[in-house]
C-alpha cells in the first residue's frame, strides 16, 4: 500500500477530507483553527527566550513532536533549548519521544538546516508553527490515516511516506483547503482533532 501512495486517487483525498471535516463538531473546528495560533505563541516565547529564529523553535518542537504529547512536547523543545544555551548536549536532557528525534533537533538548533529541510513533515510543521506559512501543511500519521480511510475506528492502514508521496498530497491538500475556505494547517488541525477523537475514544 506504501507504494501505491504515488498514485493514489487525489479525488479520494479530496472526499474523504470533506467527510472527515463534516464529522468534526463545533468544538473540534474552533479548537482545530485556534491550534496553530497557541503554537506559534510557544514558538514565540522560545524564541525570544533563547535568542533563536521562530523557525528553529518550531523546528525543535516540531523534531521532538513525534509520538509526544503536545504539553510534553513544549517542555521537551524548552529543556532542550535551555540545555543548548548553558552549553550542555543533547544527552543531558530527557524527551518523550525517540533518540534520533532529540538529536535532530539538536541538530537544527545548532544551525543544521538541511536537516530540517529534508525532513518533509518537521519542515512543514517548523513553517506552520514558526511562521503560519500557508504553502505546507504537516501530514502526519494521522492524517495518512483520513487520506487512506474513513472509518470511524482504528484500522490499520500505512503512515510513512517518502518525500516525493509527501510533496504530492501536501500540494494537494493545500488546493482543497483552499477551495473549502480554509488555511491548510486549519484544516490539517480540524482533521486531525477529529480523527484523533473518534479512534482514541
């Protein structure tokens, strides 16, 4: 199934959005638009607070998200960030998530930004954190997961893609926001809540 990412029916990305934000409640849709902009708050203070771009704080949190709650997340990206400005590495601190995730943003907070780059979804969700930037959107296993199906609950379906399966969807995505009236890391945001809620319950 990875494979036949490639070619996967971009109609059928295009209906099974539409279905997943025709689920989404009221809550779901104010909390899914609102979620960038608290992010970039805490993009914000980082980077004020450790003198760094709003897109390497973001690119840390972003690095660190993977498999991480959100509140552990913000305290994983500031104990990083704060280990880097006292000159301690990466294996002073203790994040939620895995090893080579802490050390990739280690990597982007030193100045790596080819490391940033080539990781399609960190980069994507370093520009909508960082910046609101409107021309990416982070697919994440949640959303390969609405792109794959709609049901209601847990099914197993892929959720890697390679760079070139990202690029396609990504574009994608951002044109069918745009048509329903949205920026697309709102409608990334909406989906995701919405399918997040009905498979965890």
């Amino acid at each position: 199934m990875t494979s036949s990412l490639s070619t996967y029916p971009l109609d059928r990305v295009t209906a099974h959005t539409k279905v997943w934000v025709g689920r989404a409640t009221e809550a779901e849709i104010c909390e899914g638009k609102a979620w960038y902009s608290e992010a970039l708050e805490v993009a914000k203070y980082l980077s004020v607070n450790f003198n760094v771009s709003q897109v390497v704080s973001a690119g840390v949190i972003s690095a660190l998200s993977p498999n991480n709650k959100w509140e552990r997340n913000k305290i994983d990206a500031f104990n990083l960030l704060q280990a880097h400005a006292d000159g301690r590495d990466a294996d002073s601190v203790k994040v939620c998530t895995y090893n080579a995730n802490k050390a990739r943003a280690m990597g982007i907070l030193m100045g790596d930004v080819e490391m940033l780059r080539k990781a399609r979804k960190t980069h994507a969700f370093a520009l909508n954190v960082g910046v609101m930037d409107e021309s990416v959107v982070t697919i994440d296993k949640w959303m390969v997961r609405a792109f794959l199906t709609t049901s209601q609950t847990p099914k197993d379906t892929p959720t890697a893609l390679t760079s070139a399966q990202y690029d396609r969807l990504s574009a994608h995505f951002c044109r069918v926001a745009k048509r329903m009236g949205y920026k697309p890391y709102e409608l990334q945001a909406i989906m995701w809540v919405t399918i997040r809620n009905r498979w965890m319950g």
